[in-house]
C-alpha cells in the first residue's frame, strides 16, 4: 500500500488549524494470487473504500479520503487489509506531518 498523504505527498507541505486534507491511498498486488475483499482504514477517519476490492496480480487501485487536521505534529497511520484463498493479508504505512 502507498500513502500519498497531503498534497499528492509532497515531502513539504503548509498546512493550518482546521485545514482540510486529501488522502491519497494505493494498493497494489504484488502477489501472483489474486485478492479480493481489499479495504482500507485511516486511523481517526475510518473505513476508505478502494475504487476495486478485487485485485489480480499486479493490479493497483486507489481510493481517497477528506479530513480535517489539527494544530502540532501529527501522524496518519493507514492499514490496508485483504484475503488470498486461504489467508487473510495486510499492510500499514504511517506519514507524519505537521500542522502549523
């Protein structure tokens, strides 16, 4: 999974109290089994849902999602979650930032 973060994830980025901020996310397959069930979650956001939950391999989907930030440092922690036929599989990605 790949977290773009604010601003497309350029690496500096202005924000202010109250600003609202783009959430960028990419799954990709990198596996040669096929997924399905693909999901993700941002940490004080919720559930974000991918444009496609099922993934064949080397298939990549994105999804976005709205949120208003706060004053100080912060960190966005993602989770990106999906099954094979016989195990679920996972990955999480952080991106910290600060909001002046």
């Amino acid at each position: 999974m790949e977290l773009l973060g604010p601003r497309d994830g350029k690496e500096t980025v202005i924000l202010q109290d109250e600003d609202m901020v783009d959430w960028h996310f990419r799954a990709n397959n990198s596996s040669t089994e096929k997924l399905w069930g693909v999901y993700g979650y941002l940490e004080g956001y919720g559930h974000v849902w991918y444009d496609d939950t099922y993934l064949a391999p080397g298939e990549t989907t994105d999804c976005w999602a709205a949120d208003e930030v706060w004053t100080g440092e912060k960190t966005a922690d993602a989770w990106a979650t999906a099954w094979t036929f016989e195990r679920q599989v996972a990955d999480e990605i952080s991106y910290g930032y600060y909001v002046g």
